[in-house]
C-alpha cells in the first residue's frame, strides 16, 4: 500500500522536523501490508521529556504509542492518506 510516492504538504512542511516526518513514516512502514488501512492517524503531543506519538488506523485497528526525548516536540494531528497511486502526510486541519 503505502510503498507508492510519498508527499508532505506545506504545513507539514513548516510544522514537523525532519526526523519526525521520516519517524513517523517509518512507523507506518512497520505495519504489514496487508494490515495496514490507507488512513493512519498520528496524535503528537509536546511532553516535557519530548515527543509522545500515538499512532492509531481503525480497519484493521491498531494503535502504537511512544515516547522520543527531544527539544523540539511539536503537538498536532496528522493524517496519512493512501489513495493508491500516492501516500500523502497533511495536517488535519489541512484535510
């Protein structure tokens, strides 16, 4: 599913680091692909020891949570689309 090309919106270029983005694919990755649904929801939360993820998608449901030390955590809901030519990253309220 989601080994078609890859976009970042605008605002998720100018929100997320770098290392994020490529984290937060990564998870997405680790899913099979025969598990994995085309939308995956991304919860980030700024902690004070960094950046908690919660990683969710509801058919079939999953959901996966963690914690990063970091200096800059963000929070922000992120929706990852894939419509099967393409796998866009957006913020929701960019949907």
């Amino acid at each position: 599913m989601f080994q078609n090309p890859k976009y970042l919106t605008r605002g998720i270029q100018c929100t997320l680091p770098v290392w994020l983005v490529i984290l937060l694919w990564s998870l997405i990755d680790r899913i099979p692909d025969d598990r994995r649904d085309y939308l995956q929801v991304f919860r980030l939360t700024r902690t004070a020891a960094g950046q908690h993820i919660a990683h969710s998608q509801e058919q079939p449901p999953y959901s996966y949570e963690m914690d990063v030390p970091c200096g800059d955590a963000v929070s922000a809901k992120i929706y990852v689309i894939d419509d099967q030519t393409h796998s866009t990253m957006l913020l929701a309220e960019e949907y």
